[in-house]
C-alpha cells in the first residue's frame, strides 16, 4: 500500500519532456495544444500503483486525456504512438434541432 502523506517523489524531467515530445505525432495535434504528462500514485486495489496521465488543452472541441497503466519512467514511445484519439471525438454527435452533443443513456454515442 502507498503512504499518500509521504513526501512526493520528483518526476525525471527528461521523462516527462521525451513523453511531452512523442504526443503531438501520436495524436496528430495542432502547433497549438499544450500537453501535460504527470503521474498519478493510487492506493485502491483495483488500480496500479502508479500511472502516467497525459492531457491534452486548446484543441478545438475540447481537453482530453489518457492513461498507461504504468510509471512514466517505464513508457515507451511505442506506448504513446498506441494512443488513440476517442470515438466521440472522431465522430461527433449533434441532436437535429439543438446542434449540442447527444450521449446514449450510458454515456456512449449512438451507432450510425
């Protein structure tokens, strides 16, 4: 189990830089998105001890993020060319008279 008040441990900034670097070829994003990659400790037991979160700001729709189940020290750039942008922002919804996004009672988009 992980001791959440224990000091924080620091994060390698050449992990989180070479991680930052591989995102925008990964997801194809525009000069302009920012890109923030942390890791994030867990102490439930249905969750890894540790992941790596990258998110993803100022693309147009909206921010988004993902998740390796691992510490950020052990993702690859094949781990990061892996990610997939979600369904729902390849093909967006609209309803067709309030042009707002629509969501099937469970969060999913209906199929077309």
């Amino acid at each position: 189990m992980i001791n959440l008040l224990s000091p924080k441990a620091r994060l390698d900034p050449e992990a989180v830089e070479r991680v930052k670097a591989w995102v925008p070829e990964a997801l194809q994003l525009p000069e302009e998105a920012v890109v923030t990659v942390m890791e994030l400790r867990c102490a439930e037991d249905d969750c890894p001890d540790v992941e790596t979160v990258i998110a993803v700001f100022g693309e147009p729709g909206a921010s988004r993020k993902h998740k390796l189940l691992k510490p950020l020290s052990e993702v690859t750039k094949s781990d990061v060319m892996n990610l997939t942008v979600p369904k729902q922002e390849l093909r967006p919804c609209f309803t067709s008279s309030l042009r707002s996004p629509c969501r099937s009672p469970r969060g999913r988009q209906p199929r077309r």
